[in-house]
C-alpha cells in the first residue's frame, strides 16, 4: 500500500536527497542530517538534528521516526524517543533527537542517514471510565510476572 506524503524542503535541506526505502521490502525510508557543519555526540549526550524538511501527513496517520539499526549496533547511536510520533497535523521541521549509548564519540555529518520514518495508519480510542475491569488470568502482574 502506497499513502501519498507531501513534503516541503528547507533551506538547509538543499542538495540533500528524499527519504529513500534502501530496499524493496523495507519498512523504513532513511532521512538525512541537515547539518552546516559536523556534530560530535559525545557519549551520554543527545543532540536534536534537523532534516531540513516539513512533511503533510495525511489524516488517520502518523510518521514514526525510529532508529537506524547499523547505527546503533556500530556506534551504540539511537533516536532517544524511538519511536517518535509526527502527527498528522504537524507542519513544521521534522527534527530526530539522536542519543550516544556508545563509548566513543560520534560524529554526525551533514547528508549522514541519523533514522527511518515509517507511515502508519492510526486508530483513536474512545475512552470510558468505569467502575470495574473484567478480571484475567494475569490480574494485575505489571513487569516480569509472567516470567523472566
């Protein structure tokens, strides 16, 4: 399925290519830093790095942001937020808060692939308070109750 996304450049974006899918079956289209000049994360930091595009997402979707999977096998580099949510009526920068897990610095140059973006179709819940919830076999277990 194809869902059409219209997106705007910047001025910093200039010469930098469209989100790509690098395959045929890939999930993900990679985005680009649309940096002036080189960021160097060092380990524990996190820094917000521009794209240097708006995107119009189309009502009942949203853009995630997620990390690219080299990175942060490679460097120990991923998106703080993963996954990160653009909602449908954002319009401004699409920004990727990138964080270094790893033990090295990481240097982050302009054009560099920093996250992917999946478009996703979203449901909204209607919510209703009530007195009672139904009862289940895991009750109440919240993390690790149902084993290791």
């Amino acid at each position: 399925m194809t869902v059409p996304v219209k997106l705007k450049r910047l001025p910093h974006g200039e010469g930098l290519p469209l989100p790509a899918y690098q395959t045929a079956h890939a999930a993900g289209a990679d985005v680009h830093a649309a940096l002036e000049g080189p960021v160097m994360l060092q380990p524990g930091r996190h820094a917000l790095i521009p794209t240097g595009f708006c995107y119009q997402i189309p009502p009942g979707y949203e853009m995630q942001v997620r990390p690219r999977s080299g990175l942060a096998a490679k460097h120990g580099v991923t998106v703080l937020n993963a996954p990160g949510t653009i909602d449908a009526d954002y319009r401004g920068e699409l920004k990727v808060l990138l964080i270094n897990h790893g033990p090295e610095p990481f240097e982050i140059q302009r054009g560099e692939r920093i996250a992917q973006i999946i478009i996703a179709p979203v449901s909204a819940a209607k919510f209703t308070e009530v007195s009672e919830l139904s009862d289940t076999q895991r009750g109440t277990g919240g993390f690790g109750s149902t084993g290791r």
